[in-house]
C-alpha cells in the first residue's frame, strides 16, 4: 500500500494540477473555482472539505440568505433582544434580570434515515446551542410532521422518533413541554422532526461564540471524534488520499445524552466560575464550523493542532477529523490562568477536555498535523463569505387553479344527525385526535417548574420560584393553509403561536422560526419560501415580536413532489406570576362560555375540510392582526385580572375542537347555543382566525363583558360549563365518554 | 432545629434539584452530596434521586451502586439511617440489595410519564408517616424501566410482613387507563426493609409539593414531613 504524502499548504502550493473531488463534495465548479481564487491556490485536502462543508446549504443558507435578510430590516424595535439573528440562539430580556434564549431547529431528513438516532441528536444539537449562549436548558418542544397515519412507514416513523426525542430528552432531564403531531400525506419520506429548547440565564451569563485575547487557549471537550456523521468528507479522505480504507461510514450521528447530561453541568460550573471568554457547540461541520466560526468572529487568528483531538478511531484522517459530526463536543476559549480550573472542572465530571489551540494575533486560522499545515484560510472566507444565491422563483402555474376551488363550496351537513357524525369524525381524525399517546413518553415533570404542558395551549415554565415569573412558548405551522397562500400561512402560523401563548396568560414576546420547504432549485418552492419568509418578517414587524434566529430546512421532497410548505413559528412569551396562568381544561360547571372574536364562513385548509372531503383547496382564513393583538391584549389582562378560568385557542378544527378538548380535560361537559346570524356548521366547523373560547365564573361575566366592550372586541355568550356531554341545542349530544373514546382512541389503534 | 437531609448527584441524576427543593418546601435543610465523596457530611437521612444515573448503561443503577458514596450509604442504611429511593434511586437500592428484587423494562416497552393513582399500604415507614394506611395519592410516574419483579417467594414474604408500601390503582372515573402502568407485579410500586428505614418507589414525590407546578397536587409533601418529623422528634 502506497501513501501520497501529506496534503499540507505548501504541497498544495507545490502541486496545482492535482484535480480534488470537488464535486463529490457537492461543490459546484464555480464555487470550487472562488475558493481557489480566494487562496491564491489550490485548496489542501483539509481546506477543501472545510470549504465544502460550511458552504453547503445547511451551513451558509445560500439560496436562502437573501430573502432571510428581511427578518433583520424589518424588525420592529424591540427593547426585548439582547442577542439578534446570527448567533447560537436568540436571547430575549424577559425582566426581573432574567435573560431567555430559545430556537428551533430542523432534524429532518436524518430522522428518515435513521428516526431513533435521528430525532435523538435533533435534541442533543439545539440543546447544546442553547448551552453555548450561557443558559441553563430548562425545556424542549417537538413540532414534528409525518406521512399519512395509517401509512406503513410511519409505524416505522414515527415510534422511532418519538422514542428518540423521549430518550435523549429524559435522559437530559429537560421537561417536554410543547410542540404538535401532524399528519399529511405530503410529508411521506419527507417527516419534518423540528426540536426547539429554552433555556435561561442572568443577563451578564450570556456567552457568545467568539475567539479573542491572543494566547487563549482554544479547548476541546466532550465526546471522543469519531467516524460518525461524516458524509461527503470520507470521500475524499478515503478516495483521493488512502484507497486502502474503508470509506463507509455512518453518516447519521450516534447520540449519548448521558455524555451531553454532563456535559450540560460541566458548562454551566464553568461559566458560573467565569472562565469562558467565548464558546461554540460543535454540530453539523463540526470543527470545521466551531474553529472557522469562533476564530472569524473574534478579534484575532487561531492555530488548531489536530493531533491533539482526541479520537474514538485512531484511523481518522485530518479531513475527517474536521468533518466529523461526533454528538456532545463542545470548544471553548479560556484564558491560559484558568485552563487549569477548567480542566478540573470538567475531570470532576468525568468529560475529556483538551487544549487543541489557541488564538493568535494574526487573521489567519491555521491547522497542523503531524508538523505540517493543512490549513491556512482567512476563517471569514470559511464560515462566512460563502456563496449567496438569488434562486429564480415564480408563482406556480397551479396556483389560481388551487385557490379557486372553494371549500366554502363542499357540501356541508344537512341534518343534525349527519353534523353530530362529522364532529365524532373531526374529533378522532389523526390530526384532531388526542396525542397522549406520544407525549406520556415524554417526561414533562422534571426540573419541577413545569406549569403548564401538551396538550395546553402554550407550554409553560417558572423560571423564578419568588416572583413567580415564567416563560411560555408554544410552536404553530399549518403547511395546507402555506400551500393555499404561503404568504398569510405563515403569518397564520404566527397568529397562531402568538394566540396560543396569550390565551394562557403570557405576553407574546420574540420567535424563532423553523422553515420547511422543498427543493429550492424549484422556481416554485423558491416562491413559496419567498412569499413565506415576507410574510412572516411583515407580520413580525405588525406585531413587534422580532425573529431571533432560527432554521431553514429545503430539499423536503421525493422526485418532483415537495412537502406544502411549512414554516413552524415558535412564540416566547413572557408572565409576571405563573399562579395567574390560564389552562384549557374547563374548571367548574355553571361558568359561562363565551367565544371571543368573529365567526365567518371560512373552511379553505380547514381541518373538516381535509377530513370530511379530503379537500385542499380555496382560501385560508383571513389573517387580522391587530385583532391577533387586541384579542391577545384581552386574554393577558382578563387572566392578570382573574377574570377567566379556562381558555382555548380556535385553530384547526374550530369551535367544536376546542370545546371537546376543553370538555374532556376537564372532565366536565357543555351546552352550547348557536348564536344567532350562524348557523351551526358554520358555528362549529370555521376556522376564522382571531378567536378564543373562555370560560368566565359568573360573578366576572360583568367586568369581562364591559372591558372587552371598551376594547372594541366582538364578544359572544354561547352556552355554559355543564353536565357529562356536549350538547349543541336543538341539534345533537355527545356523551364525554363517546367523544373520549374517539378522541383518544385513535393514536393508539393506528401505532401502539 | 431541623433535620438534614442529603440528595445524592451522580453522574446523569436528574431530579436531585427536585429533591432539594421538596425537603426545604417540608422545612428541612437539603444538602447536595457527591457521588464521588464517601463523607455523608453528618445528614440525617439520604435521598437517592430519580435519573439517569451512568446513563442506565449497563442496567439502571448497577454502576451507581458502586460509587463510593453509596459504600458509606450502603453500611448506614444497614444500621438505620433512613434512605428514600425514587425510581432510579430505587433502581440503585435493589442493586444495593438493600432492598429485595429488581426492576425490568416496561412492559409495554415504552417510556411512560403520567400523574399516578396509588394506595399507601404502609404508613408506618420512616418516610410515610405522614400518611394513613389505606390512604389514595396521586404520585406522579416517569420511567422506562420500571417493571418491579421478585420471586414468588420474595413476594409472599413483602406481602406478610406488611412491606409493601405503594400500591398502583386504577384511576377511575372517566378515563380507562389500566392501573399499573408497567407489569410490575402485585401492583407493587413501592417497598421498604425489614426495619422500615429503607424505602423505594418508582413514583416521584417530589414531583408532586406544589399546587403550581408538576402534577399540580402536593400528595408527595407527606414523605417529606415524615421523615423531618420522625428526625425531629428522635
């Protein structure tokens, strides 16, 4: 067996016409050709797989930083950020001193392959991004989306999944609070598996991912490098520089909560010592990422000797040992007087800590191995000078096609009997039904501050056991009202979210958003990304909650079919005491229902639609926001106020929906009357936007009635909190135990 | 005065700040202990907090039984330091073989995590004093691992000597939801030795102290006032 010597800088300089499996790499000529103007050369080994990984879509958003731009200029001034796009995570002043950084993220096509290990590191990855910005995790959501329910391959899904995120989750100790289950033929082969975290701090704990102070020292600490997640770079490890290894490798990362568990505390010590200047997490890229993008944001260079890393494989070659995508790594910079400490810190805790580098006070990042260097590069041109794509995009030619065939036109119930049967049918639809099932493999209790969890409105955690103050977040998509009209989906999405957390108490206060699309190559799906993201960042603006990072995720689709479009909008928001909050279940009986904001005839993307029909067509509802605004407004202060028990959100699958939930949460029934000028269908199955439905003691029903009057908000007494059914005068009942049974009887028979 | 009452952290322990903040809600004193430390730091009584404690690598609680911590713990316990064990540290109890039998994945393979009904069947135990005999709760329960198995004999003589502790009840009412929630036998979901200082369960007490928050009741309270009265009054 015969080796090339060593691909260092000046053997690169010394041999131009040596020809590098750019390609392989998923470079395009012409990016290939910019990274060789930019070096004055051609690229080593090392620089190329560094190159073509930080320039891949995943890590430069290059066909979609140009529209993601909007989120930054339009951004409604907002006293809330401390931290902005760009960073880990966003971080949001949440008062009291309190800081709060949450994201979303996509784990999407590794969970298709691989849907244990692949929702699994989905949670290990924003976990640690959220330890990188200085916070402690004190909670996860999982918006995920799968192909048809009754699908054979979501029985291998979707179990998979669940039981990843539950076992890697529980396993952190980090409480599951939110998140949805959605299916939808559209998503076969394409599963969206979105995970977002919140995580907490005090406002001098944040911490940035940046390399300054020259002589710093760079250390490596977690998990041992190992072959895993290595994708496009054992290629050329394998092919160009060593025929003789073997060159398959798993390209799905393997994950360990328990290494990440303690790699959680050992950050945490070390940051309440003070001894981190700058930090990153190490995820998709994995050095590649962490050194480029530590070294490009802080003041000076960086010189890493890869020799030092050290490995679960000792085969390794450098390439991959930059490609590698081992879970639980983290790279901190420290000052050379507090390495020692840390090192002791993280022995206490049993993780391997490495000192792989430092930063030096030139502009170069310059990597070694075995004496030689394989990397010299301006960590700029790396992590952030890649290619930006302006991708053609037009409205596709099926689009008027689809939002003229009305579903206000499908053919509605016409006796009572029929209206009671499709209720029984919404209620146990996949998508309506009731998620138990998957989220009791969810620990929801642990870290004891969980107030409110699935299937509530918004999650909710304490973050001050004193003051009482806490954080919501709930997380909203709906990719069939993005398909209608990606424009007003997403800001639907937002509406939604933002409903969800006020309707349980808390001030709407910052997104993140996790965006799902197709193949960006598609002039059709570009469109679609395009009036979504505008959308979202117009919406944001109206509503003065700023996009604080987040994730976009193309290439979701087989052959020519892409998923409908789904942005997921994740709402943070913020409540002064927790003891005031709001949750779903009806209280007591003999309360007043009342249904806040304006019913209309808007069934377009509708749930009954989907599930009576199977129906896709029309116009989503119409989006208000500043009735969003006002509604919320109500929701916060009747909840501040004592004035409601219970409220709910209306969304998909209307009234009747939400008061089933209610209903059966509670455990107690309610009898509702049509109010006049509609008509029951209209009344139960609409899914207008800008509603609520509450439930008021009657001793409140005054106070509540003269503030919502003072606000200009339409209100509506429909009934009251009461009996063992659901009763629609003069149309049907329904016991609580016939709807419990189809409501939760529908998950278990399709998977357990 | 008050009682000192220490919660292990090993590696992956995951409630322990739970733990902490359930014995200052009963108003005694927490101390953290370290699973790499053998001195008990003069406590009065040791909780063995829920988790993941090694990662279950290997079995649940079989490497933690060999921490040095659990030496000291270990030799206490066998002259009457009152121990509490909830879900792993009661995993980490039957390793110790301070208390009989041991814990096997759920029988319907899956992690579960749901407010539990329970019956105290013994309420004379160090940690369930607080207690009547016969009494209902409701505990909350999160584990994979939980599936309590003994032989027949072992059984027979938990059951004859009164040491059987919590049982699992149906929950009634509305919902259908079968009462054990794991296979364990007899329903078992908590046992205590002979002298009734040692106690395990796989449901989470201190998951269960505040009206606010967890399963939104504060039927876990009375462990923690048991043991703080009987260190008191001692």
């Amino acid at each position: 067996m015969s080796r090339t010597p060593l691909d260092t800088v000046e053997h690169a300089a010394e041999t131009p016409d040596v020809e590098l499996p750019w390609a392989e790499l998923g470079l395009k000529k012409d990016e290939y050709e910019k990274v060789v103007e930019i070096l004055g050369r051609r690229p080593t080994g090392a620089e190329l797989a560094m190159y073509s990984v930080m320039w891949s879509e995943h890590c430069s958003y290059k066909s979609s930083k140009v529209h993601l731009r909007q989120f930054g200029e339009k951004a409604p001034q907002s006293d809330a950020l401390l931290v902005g796009i760009g960073e880990n995570a966003g971080v949001v002043d949440v008062g009291q001193g309190y800081a709060v950084t949450f994201k979303v993220e996509s784990h999407n096509h590794p969970s298709y392959v691989e849907p244990y290990q692949g929702a699994a590191t989905g949670v290990g990855g924003i976990v640690r991004d959220i330890i990188a910005m200085g916070a402690r995790p004190v909670a996860v959501v999982d918006p995920l989306r799968f192909g048809a329910a009754d699908h054979p391959d979501t029985k291998r899904v979707l179990p998979g999944v669940v039981a990843g995120i539950g076992g890697y989750g529980n396993c952190l100790g980090l409480p599951n609070i939110g998140g949805e289950v959605v299916f939808d033929a559209c998503y076969q082969g394409n599963p969206l598996v979105n995970a977002g975290a919140i995580g907490v701090m005090r406002h001098e704990d944040i911490h940035l991912a940046k390399a300054s102070g020259t002589g710093n020292k760079v250390i490596l600490y977690g998990a041992r490098t190992g072959g895993d997640g290595i994708g496009g770079a054992s290629i050329l490890a394998s092919e160009t520089f060593d025929d003789a290894k073997p060159s398959k490798r798993p390209a799905v990362q393997v994950g360990d909560p328990f290494q990440e568990k303690l790699l959680i505390e050992c950050t945490l010590e070390a940051f309440k010592e003070k001894l981190v200047v700058g930090i990153q997490d190490l995820g998709a890229a994995g050095l590649s990422c962490a050194t480029s993008e530590l070294a490009s944001n802080g003041s000076g260079g960086m010189t890493v000797t890869l020799d030092d890393v050290p490995l679960r494989d000792s085969t390794l070659s450098p390439e991959e040992i930059l490609m590698s995508e081992s879970q639980e790594r983290m790279c901190a910079v420290v000052e050379p007087s507090k390495v020692d400490r840390f090192l002791e810190i993280c022995d206490k805790w049993d993780v391997i800590a490495t000192v792989i580098g430092e930063v030096t006070d030139g502009d170069r990042l310059e990597i070694f191995w075995h004496g030689g260097k394989i990397v010299d590069v301006d960590p700029r041109t790396v992590a952030h000078d890649g290619p930006v794509y302006e991708r053609p995009y037009a409205r596709p030619s099926w689009q008027d096609a689809l939002q003229a065939d009305d579903a206000n036109k499908l053919a509605r119930p016409g006796t009572s009997e029929e209206l009671k049967s499709q209720v029984l049918a919404l209620v146990s639809s996949p998508n309506q039904a009731s998620k138990k099932w998957i989220t009791s493999q969810y620990d929801h209790f642990v870290q004891g501050n969980t107030v409110l969890a699935q299937p509530e409105d918004s999650g909710m955690i304490r973050i001050d056991e004193e003051t009482g103050l806490g954080v919501a977040i709930a997380t909203d998509g709906n990719g069939r009202y993005a398909k209608l009209d990606p424009y007003a989906g997403a800001q639907l999405a937002l509406s939604e979210a933002y409903r969800n957390v006020a309707t349980t108490g808390a001030k709407p206060l910052a997104v993140s958003d996790c965006l799902n699309f197709g193949s960006p190559e598609d002039p059709a799906v570009m469109w679609q990304f395009a009036e979504a993201i505008r959308g979202l960042a117009d919406a944001c603006q109206q509503l003065g909650t700023p996009v604080t990072g987040g994730n976009v995720s193309l290439y979701n689709q087989t052959g020519d079919v892409a998923i409908h479009p789904t942005p997921v909008v994740a709402v943070l928001g913020v409540i002064d005491d927790v003891a005031r909050r709001t949750p779903v279940a009806f209280q007591e009986e003999g309360q007043l229902l009342y249904l806040l904001g304006e019913t209309r005839e808007e069934f377009g993307g509708s749930a009954w639609s989907q599930v009576v029909h199977d129906h896709l067509g029309g116009l989503p509802p119409k989006v208000d926001l500043e009735r969003e605004r006002l509604l919320a407004e109500i929701l916060i202060s009747a909840s501040r106020d004592g004035m409601i028990d219970s409220a709910h959100d209306l969304s998909d699958g209307g009234l009747i929906q939400a008061v089933v939930e209610s209903a059966l949460l509670g455990e107690k029934g309610a009898r509702l009357i049509v109010p006049d000028g509609l008509d029951a269908f209209t009344f139960l199955f609409s899914e207008s936007a800008g509603r609520a439905v509450v439930a008021i003691p009657r001793s409140e029903e005054l106070r509540f009635n003269d503030m919502c009057g003072a606000r200009g908000l339409p209100v509506t007494r429909i009934g009251v909190v009461d009996g063992e059914s659901v009763e629609i005068q003069g149309e049907f009942a329904l016991s609580l135990e016939e709807l419990r049974e189809a409501h939760e009887g529908t998950i278990p028979a399709l998977l357990a | 005065m008050t009682a000192r009452i220490g919660v292990v952290t090993f590696p992956g322990s995951l409630d322990d700040r739970d733990t902490q903040r359930a014995i200052r809600l009963a108003g005694a004193e927490p101390v953290a202990l370290w699973h790499k430390d053998k001195n008990l730091h003069q406590v009065d009584a040791v909780v063995l907090p829920g988790g993941f404690s090694y990662g279950d690598y290997l079995r649940a609680g079989a490497i933690s039984r060999f921490s040095p911590v659990m030496e000291t713990v270990i030799e206490q316990a066998k002259s009457g330091l009152p121990v509490l064990g909830i879900c792993n540290g009661f995993q980490i109890l039957t390793e110790a073989h301070l208390l009989p039998g041991a814990m096997l994945g759920n029988n319907h393979l899956h992690f579960i995590c749901r407010d539990q009904k329970l019956r105290v069947e013994n309420a004379d135990t160090a940690w369930t004093s607080d207690y009547v005999s016969g009494q209902e709760i409701h505990i909350p329960l999160k584990n994979m691992d939980g599936r309590y198995v003994a032989d027949e004999h072992t059984l027979d003589e938990l059951e004859a000597e009164g040491r059987v502790v919590f049982r699992y009840l149906a929950r009634g009412g509305a919902t259908n939801e079968p009462g054990n929630p794991n296979g364990s036998l007899r329903d078992i979901a908590g046992i205590t030795n002979a002298a009734g200082n040692v106690v395990g369960l796989m449901p989470h007490p201190e998951h269960a102290v505040e009206a606010l928050v967890g399963s939104g009741r504060t039927d876990g309270l009375p462990f923690f006032t048991s043991i703080l009265k009987k260190l008191v009054n001692a």
